[in-house]
C-alpha cells in the first residue's frame, strides 16, 4: 500500500515537479491489521505513488491497482480533477488495470462514512476486475449510507457535474473566494450523480487519454502545410 503523506485532492494524476536526480521521500508506516502489508507515506500526490509503484519503487510492482475510498463522491466530468479518479487512470498508463472507489462525504453530526459500504462493493468490484481486459478503468461511487441501504449498483454515464459544484463566493482584488455547493439541477437519472443521489452504487467505466478520430481535422492540419 502507497499513499500520499498529505490531503491532495484536486491533483488530478499530477506527479509533481519531478526533476532528474531529486529524491522522493517516503516512509515506512504500521497500519492496525495490515501487519503483513508493507504500508507506505510517500511525499507526492497519488498518480505518483501509482507510478513509482508500477516501476518497482517498493518492490513487486502490482498487477492491478484500487485508489480511495475517497471520503467525497467523484462523479460527473469534474473525475478530471480528481486525485482518487486520477491514480486509476495512471494505472492504466502504466499498463495495469485501475478501480477508483468513493463515498458519499459525511453529514453533519457524522464522524466518518459508511466505510463497510464502500469497500463491500470495491471488493466485488475488483474481483471483477481483475479478469478485465488489462487497462479497464473502472469509477466506483458509493451513496454515504448503509450497506443495505443501497438500492443496487447501476451502470453509470458521467454527468455534467458532481454532486457538488464550485462557486465563487466573494472577488476582490487579487484574490478569490471559493466554496463547493451542493448540485440542485435536475439529472439525466442514468448519470452517476444523479444514480448515488438515488442511493444507488454508481460504476462508470473510463477510458486513459488517447488520440482522438481526426475527422474534418486532418484535412485542416494538411492544408497547414
């Protein structure tokens, strides 16, 4: 297990400013009931953690890799962002299979989510999984409820935007104040927000970036020359 030491949320599948010669700091951790795990805090957001792992960084390098569970759902277009969605898909860059789990945030009043839920489906998730073909890229998102609570697990289209949204609250001079409010408008109900909102479990298959069909493009770029 390799995670980041710090909260990066937002990094996408950063790796950071990594230069020819820098060192990488990280250290060895004990996690209750992992005895038999080597647990790693590695100083860098976690598409690194993916990518030094998958180049022999600690060892065996892992035939598959799953990020979260992610106290927060990660749906919509905005999985661009996101550092959870971002290590699976570097997962696949680097040649492995790659399952992204989270979990709806928690309410007021309460201390942690529904963790049971989240890794209940993550692990019928990854048994699936890991006879995929390799480089399948899988979103979980789970509704921050009880296991049985949940109304089944729905294939998944992104949609426009997550369950939150971002906003700016106040403009002044050379500054900018942001908060995250919650999604009022009216879903496609066979999005992934609008499915964990419904308290469902949400699976959204992506794809790594890639070259795109040329279309009326080609034509352009020829007459460039």
């Amino acid at each position: 297990m390799v995670a980041p030491k710090h909260d990066w949320s937002g990094a996408g599948a950063a790796i950071g400013p990594v230069h020819v010669g820098q060192t990488l700091e990280f250290d060895a951790i004990e996690r209750p009931g992992l005895e038999d795990v080597p647990v790693y805090g590695l100083d860098g957001p976690p598409a690194l953690c993916v990518l030094l792992a998958r180049i022999g960084g600690f060892g065996t390098p892992p035939d598959v890799v799953v990020s979260g569970v992610n106290p927060g759902n990660n749906t919509g277009r905005s999985v661009l962002h996101s550092g959870t969605v971002g290590a699976a898909l570097t997962a696949a860059s680097f040649g492995v299979s790659g399952l992204a789990v989270s979990i709806g945030a928690p309410e007021d009043g309460q201390d942690e989510p529904f963790w049971d839920t989240a890794t209940s489906f993550a692990t019928t998730a990854l048994e699936w999984l890991v006879g995929a073909p390799r480089r399948t890229i899988l979103n979980l998102n789970v509704p921050n409820i009880e296991r049985h609570e949940v109304q089944g697990v729905r294939l998944a289209a992104l949609a426009p935007f997550g369950t939150v949204r971002t906003a700016i609250v106040e403009a002044g001079e050379g500054r900018l104040q942001v908060e995250l409010r919650a999604t009022e408008e009216e879903l496609d109900p066979g999005t992934d927000t609008a499915l964990v909102l419904a308290g469902f479990a949400a699976v959204t298959p992506l794809v790594g970036p890639r070259s795109a069909e040329p279309g009326d493009l080609a034509r352009t770029v020829e007459a460039w020359a």
